[in-house]
C-alpha cells in the first residue's frame, strides 16, 4: 500500500496568505490518531494567529483547531478508537507548536482524549462545528481551580459540573448568563450548560433569538436594548431561588464588558468567565479570567458525552455550517470571511 501525499496551508509568517505546500505525513504516537480530514472548521482564533502570529511556537507554521473525517492510524495505548472511524477532533496545535497538529492539512494528529466517534447520520461538515466550541465550552464551565490563560491572565474556575445525558437534566438550581449566545463558543456553552441542568440566559442579536432557544436558552434578550442591563438583572431575580453563577462574555469586548460589570454590580458579584484578557480592573467580587481551550478538564466529555450525545440529538451541531469551498486553497478566502465576521454560523472548508 502506498504512502499517502500530505499536503498542507502553511503559515511562513506573520500577516501573509497561506501557501498550500506538501507537508510530511504524521506519525500516530503515544495516545494519538492522525485522521485523514474530511472537513476543517474556521475559528476566530484563527485568523488571530495568522495576522499576529500569537501563539505560533515554531516557523514555518501549521494551525487551525478541528477536524473531521476518518482515522488513518492509531498509535499505541489507544484502546476507543479503530483505523477507518468517523471521528471529530479538537487539534493541540495551540500548545504543542508542532506543525503536524495543526487542523488545516489533509492528514493530521489528534490525541485520542479529544476525539470521538461520529454518528454514521451525522455529515463529516456538520460534525466539524463542534470540537473547539466544545473544549472551550468546558473550559469556561467546569474548571474548579484557576489556572494560567497566559502571562498575568488567570483561568476562569466556575466549577460547575460536566453536561448529562439525562433528558430533561435534573435542575442545579443555579443561573448562567451568556453573552454572545448566537456565536459558536456561545452556543456550545448554552448547550452545555442546560444538558448540566443549569438555567441559561442569553444576550445575542434580536435575529438570533430562536437560534439561541433552540441550543437551551431559557430567556433571550437582544444586545442593543438599551436597558439590557436592567432586563437581564430583573430575569436573573425573576428565576427563583436559583444562585446567581455570573457571566460567560463569548464576545469579550469594551461595549460588553460594561454590561457584564453593571449586572454584576446589580446582583452582587459572581464568576465573570471571557474568551479575551478580561477587564483590567474589576471589583473584588468579580472573578474574572479567560478560558484556555485546551485542557485536560474536557477528556470525560470527550469520551462519556459527545457520541451518545450526539445520537440522541441532546448536542446538537450548531451553529451551523456555511461551506466555503473544497481544498486547502479555500482556507485562506475562508480566514478572510471568518475576520470580517459571520452571526449563527460557523465556516467550514470540506477536504
């Protein structure tokens, strides 16, 4: 049998178009799969690293964040996993540098703690939105103990527990906001939260609000509402004797953050959980930090939740797709949509 061809987009430096060059083949090692990708998904993070080069450890360099498609090979101690598997991954480019795990090539290397099966119904496209909302979706939920995001930044530690596959989940008795409920780290932390049994209110655009109820949301409210502050504090009270957790921001911007502080001030303090360096200053009983999606926190997820999950219907893909094409040449336009900003959908470049 003949060695496949690799082929990848490579980042030479900062600020420059990709160049889709040949690439080595990865090598399964300890604990890994390298899946040949069917589907590669664009992140904002993405074109982050590509204009600035942050967190790019070695040149030239190969990134991107999930894949979908099918095993190629299995390294050693991996026992859930078989060569020809439909899988999902999240990649560790992020913290590895090596080029081989980066998402935007034709074969790449997943660690078998952050991958699972996909359902035979399930398209490799639709699939491939998932994996890195997941990761950090967990992130940003059920870290107990704050860790390092990057120099200076703490981890937010909300502590709350991993999503159930119970339908209906049994009610925690405690109260999320999520800012941003339309975009996709948004959505997949909505998700995750209500399948914990949590009771999600959302902020997101008024075209957006069905998009949001439909991944658990309890309440909607829209972000250019003038009095979104007072709507959001009086739902939070209007939920009971539910505790009040704080605010996940997936936008984590000045105008936000305004808005997270003064419903925090409103209702006392609590978790203020962003997916940017959270505000400079904030008041002692805020506790701010930004998620680090790459942790170890999410390998119950991976490997007890997202199959059976997904079969079900109780995670769905979502947002959903928007193709840009076929081809690694097809990321670089796809980078460029992914920039000038997309609302409920997520780009995906099929392989």
């Amino acid at each position: 049998m003949s060695t496949p061809n690799n082929q990848a987009a490579w980042l030479i430096k900062a600020d420059t178009p990709l160049e889709v060059k040949d690439s080595p083949l990865p090598i399964a090692g300890l604990g890994e799969l390298v899946v040949k990708n069917a589907a590669i998904a664009i992140n904002p993070l993405d074109f982050h690293m590509q204009d600035t080069g942050v967190f790019i450890q070695q040149w030239p360099a190969i990134f991107g964040c999930e894949v979908a498609g099918e095993v190629y090979e299995v390294g050693s101690n991996v026992q859930r996993f078989a060569k020809g598997n439909r899988v999902i991954g999240h990649t560790i480019n992020l913290v590895s540098g090596r080029p081989q795990d980066g998402a935007f090539a034709l074969y790449t290397i997943i660690p078998a703690d952050k991958a699972a099966i996909l359902p035979d119904t399930i398209s490799f496209t639709d699939g491939v939105v998932v994996p890195f909302a997941l990761e950090a979706a967990v992130c940003a939920l059920s870290l107990k103990v704050p860790g390092v995001a990057m120099p200076g930044v703490s981890t937010p530690a909300l502590g709350l527990p991993y999503p159930s596959l119970q339908q209906p989940a049994p009610s925690l008795g405690k109260t999320l906001v999520v800012y941003g409920g339309s975009s996709s780290v948004g959505a997949m932390t909505t998700q995750l939260a209500t399948a914990a049994g949590i009771h999600v209110i959302s902020i997101a655009g008024a075209h957006n609000f069905e998009f949001s109820k439909r991944c658990g949301a309890a309440e909607v409210f829209n972000h250019k509402d003038p009095s979104i502050v007072d709507k959001v504090v009086e739902a939070v009270e209007r939920s009971g004797q539910h505790e009040f957790v704080g605010i996940f921001d997936a936008i984590s911007a000045p105008e936000t953050y305004a808005n997270d502080l003064a419903i925090l001030a409103k209702l006392g303090g609590g978790h203020l959980a962003c997916s940017h360096p959270p505000p400079p200053e904030v008041p002692a009983n805020v506790k701010a930090g930004m998620i680090f999606a790459v942790n170890d926190i999410a390998t119950p997820v991976w490997k007890d939740y997202v199959t059976p999950a997904l079969q079900t219907g109780k995670l769905q893909c979502l947002p959903p797709p928007t193709v840009d094409g076929r081809g690694l040449e097809h990321i670089q336009d796809a980078l460029k949509k992914s920039k000038a900003g997309v609302s409920a959908t997520k780009l995906v470049v099929e392989l």
